[in-house]
C-alpha cells in the first residue's frame, strides 16, 4: 500500500504524540503504533506490525541516551534479559505470518489488557530499588526475556509492557526499571523488525516519515521523565490509552466501528 499524503500526515501527528508519551515509561508505543497504523488502512502482517517493531526500538533506544546521561540504565543486570529477548524475537516475527489476522489482533488486545493491569499495579511500586542476587536476575531474566522476545516479534510491540513489571519483581524501583526497559525494548524491536525485513516487509516511504515522528518525539518525553515526570500520573494516562485501544479493538472484532 502507498499512503495519501492526508494519511501520512495524520499518522504523522499521532505517532509523534506517542513517541513522546511512551518515552516517558521506557516504552516503545507499539501498543498504540500498531492498531492506530491499521485503523489508518496499512496491511496489518507486512506494514503495522513491522513498522511498529522499528518505531519501538527507535523511540526506546533515543530514550535511552537521556536515561543514560541519567546513569538510571543497568546495562550488566539487564543484559541476559536483553540478549534473551533478541534470540525470541525474529522467532516470533517468523511465526506470525502462520497466524491468521483475527488470531493476531485477538493476542494483540489480550496483550493489550494485560499490560494495563500490570501497569497499573506498579503504580503502588517503590522508587528505591531492592534487588535480588545477580543469578537469579540473570536466570529469571534471561527466561523472561526470550518468551517477551517472541510475544514482542509477533505482535509487533516491544515487549516493555511485560519487561517493566517483571524488573520491577525482581527489585528494581520504578524509574530504574523504566530505563532498563528502554534498553531491552530496543533490542528486542531491532531483533524482531530484522526478522520482518528478511521476510521482505518493508515500505520505504511510510518508514522514513513516521521515523522522522519517532526522531521529535521521543527525545523530549525522556527528558521530561528525567527532570519534571511524576510516574504515577505518566502510568495512569498509560492505563487509560490501554483500555481505549483495547475497546476499540474489540468492538472491530465484531463489526463494530466508529468513524
């Protein structure tokens, strides 16, 4: 599909809201990349769910540079979990093309859900972290991160949303556990759009402006996280875009829609 121009501006507009906002929680957007992508008309398999793999480890991996500068980042802790989800990835990207749409976009809206009732719990979580021993982080990391790493390559999201609350169980407080996420994402996206483009799903046209979107938001909602946020305010805007997206995907489920 070739986009008008209208649609690529509104898309334009929309990603670059989400970018901002995601980059707050460390988070990709993909949850809301991806429905809005086929609402606007791409192709689900070969265009929204790609594209929202690169938008995710775009938007999380400029997040990180703030993050970074922070020194909120546990690059060593989080690396089995990093690596992990890098194998699940393409393994999931590959697998997604055996699935029909409607199986697709039901996962997608129970992935949806889950993250809303586990974002909304961390709510309530400490900021100081509390970490257990390096081995079993390692261990339970690296488990994780290969089911996340999958999820994330067939859905088309990044898989922060599960990644977020699992750090936080293993003791990392909120806003750490936030950065890390950023750093996971962004290999787990990477590992999975790769996976896609092997599979030759790739629009050249569509990509170069939403990237531009991702590239003016995200720096600033980092930045904002890093100076002026209050997590547990950024998390309920979080909760509620969730259960709006999922509402919406439901109600097309069954023929439902709204114009």
């Amino acid at each position: 599909m070739t986009p008008t121009v209208s649609i690529l501006g509104i898309t334009f507009v929309i990603i670059w809201a989400t970018s901002f906002l995601f980059a707050m929680l460390g988070l990709g957007g993909g949850m809301v990349y991806v429905p809005v992508m086929k609402w606007l008309g791409f192709d689900l398999k070969t265009v929204a769910i790609p594209l929202g793999l690169l938008l995710n480890g775009l938007n999380t991996g400029l997040a990180m540079i703030p993050f970074h500068k922070a020194k909120l980042i546990d690059y060593k802790g989080a690396l089995p979990f990093a690596l992990a989800a890098i194998i699940g990835a393409p393994l999931g990207a590959y697998t997604v093309q055996f699935i029909p749409t409607r199986i697709v976009l039901i996962l997608f809206i129970i992935a949806v859900l889950t993250a809303a009732v586990k974002v909304f719990i961390s709510t309530k979580a400490p900021d100081e972290d509390n970490l257990i021993e390096f081995k079993k982080r390692a261990i339970y990391g690296g488990l994780s991160g290969l089911l996340i790493g999958f999820v994330a390559g067939m859905l088309g999201i990044g898989g922060g949303f599960l990644a977020a609350p699992i750090l936080m169980s293993m003791g990392y407080g909120a806003i750490r556990a936030a950065a890390t996420t950023a750093y996971i994402v962004t290999f787990s996206s990477a590992s999975g759009f790769l996976g896609h483009v092997a599979e030759g799903h790739f629009n050249l046209t569509t990509t170069a402006v939403l990237v531009a979107a991702v590239l003016l938001g995200s720096q600033f909602g980092a930045r904002f996280t890093v100076k002026k946020a209050k997590p547990k305010t950024i998390k309920r805007i979080y909760v509620i875009i969730l259960l709006l997206i999922a509402i919406k995907l439901t109600l097309g489920l069954f023929g439902i829609h709204f114009k």
